[in-house]
C-alpha cells in the first residue's frame, strides 16, 4: 500500500481533532450546543469540556507529528488510538447501562467510533511499516551483506 493515503487519512484525523480541540478550549458552552447529542449527557460543565478539549489537541498532536516523523509514528498514532478507542468504548457502555439509547451509537459514530477505528488501523499500519523498514537494507553496504 502507498504511503500517501495512511498520511493523508492521519493528517485529516489529526487535522479534525485539533479544530474539535480548539473550539472545546475557546468556546467550551457553544461546543456543548452545537454538537449533536451532548445535552443529553448532563448539565454543561465547562472545566470537563476543556479538559476533553485539551485531550483532542493531544491526539492531534500525536496524528500530525506522525505524519511528519516516521520513527515517532507508530508509538503515537498507537497512543492516540488507546485513547479514541477507550472513548467510544465508553460510549458504548453508557448504551449497555442505560445513560443513552441505541440511536446515540449511530448519533455518534461519525465523530466517536469511526475516529477510533481509523486511528486504530493506522496504528496497526504505523506497526505494520514500522516491521517493514527494520528488515530492509538502509545503505548500501546493507544491501551487500544482505545479498551475501
């Protein structure tokens, strides 16, 4: 597989996740509003808003600079996805446990679930190229002795 579509797909996930970041930060109540299901989650807190806002810019962060610098890819992107996937995990326990019904699984998968699966892939294709790179020859003194 091409190299330029895994970069692409991280540079767009890291891309929507530090504008979700950002206006978490700077407008933490017309967050809560505008985004689709979150009223039903409870009252407005503008601290725990923040907070996750702080996280999405930490995923950014990790998706971009992974773009940008192969060796850090794989331990980042894998990060970012341990969090991603731990949040719609928890989406979905809050559908197992009543908090919300099974409308919010479909509600929220273009911004919780689909994220946490492509970051999950792109990790596993970080890990992937990462095993890759290691056996091939880096000089051509390795590709000499490789050939015996």
């Amino acid at each position: 597989m091409s190299r330029r579509f895994p970069l692409a797909l991280a540079a767009a996930l890291g891309s929507g996740a530090a504008v979700n970041g950002v206006f978490m930060l700077i407008s933490p109540a017309n967050w809560y509003f505008a985004v689709p299901g979150v009223t039903t989650t409870g009252p407005f807190n503008q601290h725990f808003v923040r907070d996750i806002g702080l996280i999405f810019l930490l995923v950014a962060v990790a998706m971009l600079t992974g773009v940008v610098r192969p060796a850090a890819r794989l331990p980042l992107w894998s990060a970012a996805a341990l969090w991603l996937a731990g949040h719609a995990l928890f989406h979905f326990w809050e559908v197992a446990v009543g908090i919300c019904g099974t409308g919010a699984l479909a509600r929220d998968f273009p911004a919780v679930t689909l994220p946490a699966i492509l970051t999950t892939a792109l990790a596993l294709w970080a890990w992937r190229d990462t095993a890759r790179e290691s056996r091939r020859p880096h000089s051509v003194e390795d590709a000499r002795a490789a050939q015996g």
